[in-house]
C-alpha cells in the first residue's frame, strides 16, 4: 500500500468531509425525510471517495479490483437519491412522486448485475495516479445513467428556483445548484468523456470536485439553514384564495383570518409559542399542523438569541410551497420590541407570491407595535 501516492490526498479528504456532513445532518433532525435523504446522498459520496482512496493505496491487483467494484457501487445507486434529494430539496415537506421508487428499482436491478458479473467493471490498470478501473462491456452504460439522472437533478433545482417565493430559498437553490453543478461538470469531463477518447489513464478529478461541493453545501447549511427540523403532519388543499404577503393584527383577529383562508382551500401551519393543545383547540381546523416553536428551534425549553435567529428560516422552510398560510401566534414572548421590529422586516423580504403571513399578537402589543 502506497501511503505516498498524492493522488489519494483528495479522497481521503472528501471521504472524512462527507462521513462529518451524514453526523450533522442527522445529527440537524434524523426523522426528517429530507434530511435522511440528503444523509444517504452523502453516504454514497463518502462511500465512491473511500473505495477511491483505498483504490489508489491498493498494493495489489485483487484488492484494487474491490475497490473498483466498490466505486461502481455507489455510482449505481447514486442517480434515485440526487433525483429524490432534488425534488424534496428545499421543499422539506413535499412528497416525491410515486416513480422515484421505480428509479430506485433499476438502480438496485443494476447493482445486482454488477455483483454478479463483470459486465460493468472487467479489471484494473496501473499507472502513475495507482491503480484506475477497466470498464467492462456496458460499464460505459452506467457513466450516462449517472450523468443523465444527475443533469435531471440539476433541471429539477433549476425549477425549484424559477418557483421560489424567497430570498432565503433563492439563496439555498443557488448554492446547491452551484455544487451541483461544478461536480458534474468534473465529473462528466474528467470522469466520462476520457473513456470515450481512450484516456483511461487521465486522473479523474472527481474527489477534488465532491469537496468543493461539500465545502458550498457546509455554506449553505450554516448561512441558509437548509435541512432545518421539520414538522410533519398532513394539511388541507383545495382550491387556493388570492392573498398574499404579511398582516400583522390582534390575536382576536388574527385566529378567524386564518380559519378563513385554510377553510378556503389554503394549506395551513401554525407556529406558536404557547400550548399547543390549547391554540389547537381555540382554531377548530382539522388537520393543520399547530407546532411548538420550542420544539423546532428551542433547546433544552428555552429559546437563546441564537437560536432565534433560526425562526426566519424555518418560516421560510413552512411557507415553501405555494398557496400556504402561515400563523406565528406567541412571537411577542420570544422577542423584544427591536428584534420583533426586525423580525417583521426580514418577513417582509420573503415576497411571497401566493402565500400569507399572519403575525398574531396581544392587543397590547398589537397597539405598542402600531
């Protein structure tokens, strides 16, 4: 085993980077789809970076060939999870339709084509990067399924982003499409188009290529806090009501507004900092998810100025999706009068285009704020 070989340095650095990302983002929420999501994603790139990495320190042809092998492991599996990732990213809420499943299915069918033959990888060659993989008869096949499916991937971001109601999730589309973006680009030009050309031998800046992406998505998880808690519950559809933007009024007001527009065919959610039992009870909407701020951004009960910080986020992340109308009831227990001011003008950002924003407060504090 070559301990020298510079060649494996960007893969030993990608594989510890990734196997850090699948502890924060489960480590962020594990029970959220998304974030399970994206922890598997980051699975199969530490699993490609680590098999590359030993591939390159590999002192013999039989144990190179099993890291080969394991390369292609995680380029088969890899095309259902950046489509599924894409399509709930940063939609944490939303569903992925049925034939996803069906894409993992030929991902799987192909995986067990590969363990059993040699149809996708025949053997290895050394040369000055280690020890590189011989692609068998439709090896080839594999490479365009990963960069169709992952090009698809981008296409789906790229949607996402023309349908964006936020700054916040502009910026969250941006940088993911970004990383995405550069890999492929690596990918495709240095992985790919070699073997088209005879350059078998041409090293492969794939790894190198998955740590700016990992160091771009660390960016956007620290700035943007993508792969947020998420509350999960079913809400209601229908036939959408045109009102949009922010209102902030007394909470006597405020409650029968939202039932209004949920009962008018808007998806709801409530976000309160008081008994969730109780304001559940006082809406009398069935099927609206009425969530314990606390619980999604609190911390052992209590809610620091850091943490905080983390409220515009997630009402980012709530009213993602359109036709949705969002009640934050409470919020005058967890700021004072200057961050509530500011709080406002970062909700006012949002521009939302078909989603509503009520802000429910006390009468008093109604009145302190006008």
């Amino acid at each position: 085993m070559d301990f020298n070989n510079i060649y494996a340095v960007p893969a030993a650095i990608s594989s510890i980077l990734y196997l850090l990302f699948i502890f924060l983002v489960l480590k962020i929420d594990s029970k959220s789809r998304l974030n399970r999501i994206a922890a598997l994603f980051f699975a199969l790139l530490f699993l490609w970076s680590f098999t590359e990495w030993m591939l390159r320190w590999s002192d013999s042809t039989e144990a190179a060939l099993l890291w080969a092998e394991g390369i292609m492991c995680a380029i088969i599996l890899i095309p259902p999870v950046v489509v599924h990732l894409s399509i709930l990213f940063p939609w944490s809420k939303k569903e992925a339709p049925p034939h996803i499943y069906a894409l993992y299915g030929l991902s799987i069918m192909f995986l067990a084509v590969h363990i059993n033959s040699n149809f996708f990888v025949s053997g290895v060659f050394e040369y000055e990067a280690g020890y590189g993989t011989e692609l068998g008869r439709y090896g080839i096949f594999i490479y365009l399924y990963l960069a169709i499916f992952a090009l698809i991937a981008i296409l789906v971001c790229m949607k996402h982003y023309a349908e964006a109601d936020s700054k916040i999730a502009l910026n969250q589309l941006r940088l993911l499409i970004t990383g995405f973006s550069v890999t492929y680009f690596f990918v495709l030009f240095t992985g790919l188009i070699p073997y088209f050309y005879n350059f078998e031998s041409a090293y492969p800046w794939t790894t190198p290529s998955f740590i700016i992406m990992g160091l771009v998505l660390l960016y956007d998880i620290k700035k943007y806090h993508v792969l947020l808690p998420e509350a999960k519950e079913e809400v209601s559809s229908g036939k959408p009501r045109e009102s949009r933007g922010i209102e902030i009024m007394p909470r006597e007001e405020a409650l029968p507004r939202f039932y209004e527009e949920v009962s008018s065919g808007k998806k709801g959610i409530c976000l309160t900092a008081r008994n969730p039992a109780e304001v559940r009870e006082e809406l009398d909407v069935k099927k609206v998810p009425v969530v314990d701020i606390k619980d999604v951004c609190g911390k052992h009960g209590d809610i620091t100025a850091e943490r905080r910080d983390l409220i515009p986020f997630i009402i980012t992340d709530a009213v993602m999706e359109k036709n949705t109308v969002l009640l934050l009831d409470g919020m005058e227990g967890i700021f004072t009068k200057n961050e509530f001011t500011e709080f406002v003008g970062e909700m006012k950002e949002l521009e939302m285009k078909s989603n509503m924003l009520i802000v429910s407060l006390s009468r008093e504090d109604y009145m302190n704020h006008l």
